[in-house]
C-alpha cells in the first residue's frame, strides 16, 4: 500500500510539522468526500467530473508523497481525460481507495488524527 513519505514532506514545507499534521487533518476530511464524488460521477458516467475528482486526490496524495496512490490517480485522470471510464471499474478505484485509506491510516498511527 502507499505511505506518506514524511520526510520528503516536511523538507517540502520547510519542516513545519504543525503545517504538516494540520493538512493530515485536512487530508482525512476532505479524501472521503471527493472519493464519493467521485463514485457519483461513475455512476452516472460523467468523464468531466470523475477527471476533476481524481485530479484533486491525486493533488492529495501528492502532498505527502504517496507517489503509489499519485501513480494511479494519474492513470485514472488520464483514462477520465480520454473518457474511458472502464479502468475505474476494472479494480483501479478499489486500489485507489485502499491507498487513500492507507496514507489516513498512517496519520492515525503517528497520533496526527482521530479515529478514522
């Protein structure tokens, strides 16, 4: 699964730590609900708005370094650019979802977040 790189995060953000635990916090909000939009626009098979949802996971991700996580966002936004939604259900957004979900996990482990 994909983890944070923390240390390449934190020379990112000039080792700010504070910074870095406040945008973990934001991280853990903000990831579940665009992976729900996400899943909307799946649903009802929009391309535009499964690209704006995955390129601003990938923007999450990126944060922290999870390059796994950023690697596959990136395929899927470019799939949802040429509007080719069958790699998100071909058990891509299921492994996109577990490496989100691991990157939270890791900040619940570090004390950075509540329970998830």
């Amino acid at each position: 699964m994909s983890k944070p790189d923390i240390v390449r995060a934190l020379q990112a953000l000039e080792g700010n730590e504070e910074l870095l635990k406040d945008l973990a916090s934001m991280f853990v909000e903000d990831a579940p609900v665009i992976l729900d939009r996400l899943k909307v626009a799946l649903t009802i098979n929009n391309a535009a708005q499964a690209r704006t949802a995955v390129h601003s996971l990938k923007g999450l991700v990126s944060t922290f370094y999870a390059t796994s996580s950023a690697a596959i966002a990136q395929r899927l936004e470019d799939c949802a650019a040429e509007g080719n939604l069958d790699e998100f259900r071909n058990g891509d957004l299921e492994q996109l979802e577990k490496c989100i979900n691991s990157v939270a996990e890791d900040f619940q482990q570090r004390g950075w977040v509540g329970r998830l």
